[in-house]
C-alpha cells in the first residue's frame, strides 16, 4: 500500500487518532512545514537546524523522531540536540519535554500567531564503540540524516505532512542525494516539497572530495555510485570493481524484474571519522566503511556484501514491509518479528547478488557459507532463545556488546536466515524439478509496477501464499519448525540438499583469513574469539576455552609459556593435533593472574563446503548470474 494520499485504512491508523484529527491533519498538511539546515560550520561538528511550523493558537504538541524505519529501534539520538528555542512572531515560546515521553515536547502558541519558528542545533559526534548515528561527519564530509534535525507536529501520518528542504553547504562543497531539487544558489539548494516519509528516507551526502561513477549509462533509469572521502586520493576505485558494480545492477534488476525508485544513488563514504554503516532507503543507501577498505583486497572481499544487501533493501524492506515495520509516524514502536523475512532474506538474496555479479567467486561464496554454518553449529545461545526471538527482541539485541554473543545470541536473523532460505530456495527447485526457484518469488512479490517509491505491507500470510503460489508444500508447518525451536541445531539442510557438506580442515577460509586484522575467530577449534590485544570477546559454553575457566573480558597475556600473539595461540592450536593435547595460557581477570589448561587435541579447524557428488548441485546452479558471465571459479 502506497503512504501517499490518506490514510483511510485500517491498517494505519492509530486507535488514539480520530476521524477528526485526520481531517484535521490533512488541512495543515496543505501548507507545506520549511525546514533550513545550515552545514557551514559541519567540520566544527554542528548543524544549525531553522523549522517554520504552521500552527493555531493553543497547545502545540510536536515530535523528533524515534523510531525510523531502517533502524528497526528506537535510538533516534534525540540527546545531541543542543539550543531548542520556539517563537512566534519573533518572540520566545516557553516550552517543556514530556515527562514521559522525551521525544515529545509541549507549547502554547500564543493568540494571533498562525506559525512557530523552531530553532535548534544537532551535534555530530565522533566514532565509538557503541552505535551513534550522530558519528556522521569529520572536517571533510557530511552525511545529512534529516530526521536528526527536524521536529514534526503530532495527531496525523508522516505521508501527509510536508516539507519543504533547504541546505546550506560550506564553500566548494559538492552534495549527492536522491532528493529532487528545485533550486540552487551558490552553496545553498533547495529540494522540491515532498512528505515527510520520503524526507527522512532521502539522506545527502556532501564534501570537497565526491566522484561520480555512472553504473547504467545508457539505461532509461539512473544507478549512480556516489563517493564521498575526507582525501581526494581515496576516489579512484579499481575499474574492475566498478564494473562488478555495474553487474549487480543488472543482476538485481533481472532478479526482481521491477524498481519502486526515479532513480538510484549508491551514496559511499570511505572515511576512518564516521561510524560504519550500511542503512538502506528506497532510492539511495547510506554506505559507510573505513577510508581505504576498497584498496585493500581482503578488507574489499570482507565488505563485498555491503551493496548487494543494501541495493536488495529497495526492495524487500523499503517497497514490501511487514505490517508490524511500517507505523504511521515516527513515535509508534514497530514490530519486528519479521525482520527474518526483512533482513534475513535480505541477507540471503545480497549473498546471491555478491555471487551473480562478480563481487564473490562461487568458491568464495561457498567459503562465507562455511563461516556462517560452524557460527551456527556452535552457537550455544541457539538452545535457549529461537530464531524467532532474535528478530522479535530486535531493538534489544542491537545494542547488546559483542561479548558472551555466542551465549546470548545477537541479530542472528541476518546469518541464519541465510541457511533458512537457502533450505527454501533449494526445496522450490526440488519440488518443481529445477523449473521454478526462489527467483520467480522474487519477481512476484517485490515485483509490480516500476516507478516511484511506495510502500506495500504483507502479513505472514501474504508471504506463505506467494511461496504456495510458486510452489505448493505446507510452508507455514516448514516455518513454525525452523523458526520457534531452540534445542536442535538450525537446518543446514539448505546446503546438503543442495549439494554441499559442512567440514573442517587445517586448510585456512579464505573469509576468515581475510578477517584476520579484526577479532581472530576460533570459533570451531577452542571455541574462542579473541581480539588482537589479547581480550576475549567471547567463550563458547561447551568448547574447551569456556570449560577451562576462560569467558570474555579476560585478556590472555601468554600461551605456553611465550608472550600472547595469535600468531602463538595459532601455532599452539596446530600443535595440539601432533604434540600435547593441551594448550597452556596466562590471563589477567581484572588484573589477578592465573593460568587455564585448554584440553583441547584437534589441530587447526577451519569451516568448508565439501561437494555431496550423489546430490544435485542446486547451489551452483543459484548462484550462476542471470544476464551473462560473472568472473566465478569453481
């Protein structure tokens, strides 16, 4: 369902927004709310935000965001807004934060006045260790959210206001945005008037430094690469992967047959200043990653993903939402307990587009596999808490730390609902003997009419019948099975079905190799993750690190009697397969020293896919590209 026009259904509306509100709404929403944001002083770290509000005289509810729609929690970081002043006719309002509700604020608006002015600055911050979307500028760069900037009247949907943008850069400053523009002077650009939902899912990019790359040049729709750096030196990307680039916009328009965009802006930003993002929009994703990962080939195959995944979101998660994910306004809590479906086949679709366009080879693809299916297969929280509980307690999990994860479980719904819809695609090709798959659901659910951006809801019932309608077997029994239960382990009948085994060797991943500069995974050997530095960041319950004693924030400081290095613990490891069966550790726990014995006599044991020779090779044949060669060794 589209979120223009009003919103008479149901679904919509709110149980405390009258019929008269409504109507109410839909007047004011006539005159459009102008929203300035001044970004000269953004290398400072500050926003100066001006809002002229129509209003009529009495109480003045109005809102900043809470809840936006790729977040999937409530984290709008309402705590960085500094200076909120209101006035009417050029005199201050008083006003007051709601006492229990800190993203409302309460005014009167005093007789004779038919506006409010708002004035307030946003105040970036710099990287941390915990998530802030406020992390989104450096001396160099801006990425511009607009719902950190704004306030909005409360009683109607977010489609029925709107706004009227304008942004005033710093000098020689350039900006991308799938936003329309209506006007420019000089370094101020004013967009065209459009609703309120739209203006939050449109973020702008901007710097001295952007390049422009073209990825349809001769198609009838846009798909730009947009890249944003704090040195000019980071904008020349390698013409291979541009290229790879190019393909994947093939290769999701051949997969889902239809786009709900006017055009599309891939929006990069390669900086060591700002957090690390992927957050998808209906006609541009917010890319961030660290300043030269795209120079750096094992850094480059790590984040491969990052478009596909985001680029898919167009799609499922911006287009098809679940009724739970798609409120009215800002400040109603969403329900997430089907981001399986949002994220998890978003995942599971961005794996096979990295595939299909180049960006992995099908043995690289396979080895990512490999990583996801022994994560799982050690994944002690997975006897407590379902699937389906990961993606319900969502706004939790995301802001859990990385410690105790395998215990605790986290967003698993990304990494196991990979194998899940694996397991369903494979079963669509098994059942229909290779004539249909999970493609042609695909094209028939995220399909329809091209054109501009809309939003249309589904229910698990919409979903269960799509997949009937392409093949029919009793999906909701399938579902409820992988879904709710917690002692078995997840299904990894997705690949054996498909012609692959799970096995360990001495012989490295290449994934993992890759990841090696970050947290080093022994997940399948000691069942341990442990930081460079020498800090646990998590001990499998079960596996011989945990059962000697060892748990995460414990910082090991040598291994067998040599200062800790992974190089050490990793020799230590390999030696145990033809030496001792053990392995010895010195830790500090809070500064008291002890030493743990690691019974442990496997050697080096490292995640692959082996090929089942007597199944058909279903996953080869899913991730072969649909319009032509992909680079793809076997």
């Amino acid at each position: 369902m589209s979120r223009r026009g009003c919103w008479n259904s149901t679904l919509w509306i709110v149980a405390s927004v009258s019929t008269a509100i409504c109507a109410h709404s839909q007047a004011r929403s006539a005159r459009p709310i102008k929203i300035s944001v001044d970004a000269t002083q953004a290398a400072r770290r500050v926003l100066h935000s001006q809002l002229e509000i129509a209003a009529s005289p009495g109480p003045l509810k109005l809102y900043y965001p809470k809840w936006l729609p790729a977040d999937h929690s409530p984290d709008g970081p309402i705590s960085n807004i500094a200076g909120l002043k209101f006035s009417a006719g050029g005199t201050g309002i008083p006003w007051r934060q709601d006492s229990a509700d800190m993203y409302a604020f309460h005014l009167d608006v005093p007789p004779g006045a038919d506006s409010v002015t708002v004035n307030f600055d946003f105040l970036l911050s710099a990287p941390g260790p915990a998530i802030d979307f406020s992390a989104s500028g450096s001396a160099k760069l801006l990425i511009l959210m607009w719902s950190e900037v704004l306030l909005y009247p409360s009683g109607f949907p977010a489609s029925d206001l709107t706004f009227t943008p304008t942004l005033k850069l710093p000098p020689d400053w350039e900006f991308s945005t799938a936003l329309p523009i209506d006007r420019q002077s000089g370094s101020t650009i004013t967009f065209a008037s459009l609703p309120l939902d739209l203006l939050v899912d449109s973020p702008v990019q901007s710097g001295p430094y952007m390049k422009v790359f073209q990825l349809t040049p001769d198609g009838p729709v846009r798909h730009e690469l947009d890249v944003a750096a704090d040195e000019p030196s980071l904008l020349d990307l390698p013409p291979e992967l541009i290229e790879s680039y190019k393909r994947l916009v093939n290769e999701a328009l051949a997969l889902y047959q239809s786009h709900h965009y006017r055009e599309y802006h891939f929006l990069l930003t390669l900086s060591d200043n700002v957090m690390g993002l992927g957050q998808e929009h209906h006609e541009s994703s917010d890319d961030r990653i660290p300043a030269r990962t795209l120079l750096d080939p094992n850094k480059r195959l790590l984040e491969a993903g990052l478009f596909p995944h985001e680029f898919t979101h167009s799609w499922n998660g911006q287009f098809r939402r679940p009724e739970g994910l798609a409120t009215p306004d800002f400040q109603q809590p969403m329900k997430s307990d089907q981001l399986w479906v949002y994220e998890g086949l978003t995942s599971y679709l961005g794996t096979v587009l990295t595939a299909r366009s180049g960006l992995w080879t099908a043995a690289q693809t396979r080895e990512n596999l490999a990583v996801l299916a022994s994560t799982l297969e050690h994944r002690a929280g997975r006897k407590w808490r379902s699937l389906q509980n990961t993606s319900l307690a969502a706004q939790v999990l995301y802001f859990s730390p990385a410690e105790w994860t395998s215990y605790r479980r986290g967003t698993d719904f990304y990494i196991e609902s990979v194998l899940l819809w694996l397991e369903v695609d494979v079963t669509i090709r098994k059942l229909t003997h290779g004539q249909r798959s999970l493609d042609n659901f695909c094209a028939e659910f995220f399909g329809g009419p091209s054109g501009k951006p809309v939003i249309s809801t589904y229910t698990f019932d919409n979903l269960i019948s799509a997949l009937n309608r392409v093949a029919s077997r009793d999906w909701r029994e399938f579902f409820r099975e992988r879904m709710e239960t917690t002692d078995p382990p997840p299904s990894f009948r997705g690949l054996s079905e498909g012609g692959w085994r799970l096995v360990y060797s001495d012989e490295p991943n290449e994934m993992l190799d890759s990841g090696q500069s970050g947290p080093a995974d022994f997940t399948s050997s000691l069942g341990l993750v442990i930081k460079n530095d020498g800090y646990i960041q998590d001990a499998i319950p079960g596996m011989p690190a945990y059962d000697s004693g060892l748990s995460p924030y414990i910082k090991i400081l040598g291994v067998n009697g040599r200062q800790f290095s992974l190089d050490e613990l990793t020799q230590a490891i390999q030696n145990t397969k033809s030496g001792p069966p053990s392995i010895t550790v010195l830790a500090s726990n809070s500064g008291v020293l002890e030493s743990y014995q690691l019974n442990y006599h496997g050697g080096a044991a490292y995640p692959h896919l082996e090929r089942v020779p007597s199944v058909t090779d279903y996953l080869d044949d899913i991730l072969k590209p649909l319009t032509g060669s992909a680079s793809s060794t076997h």
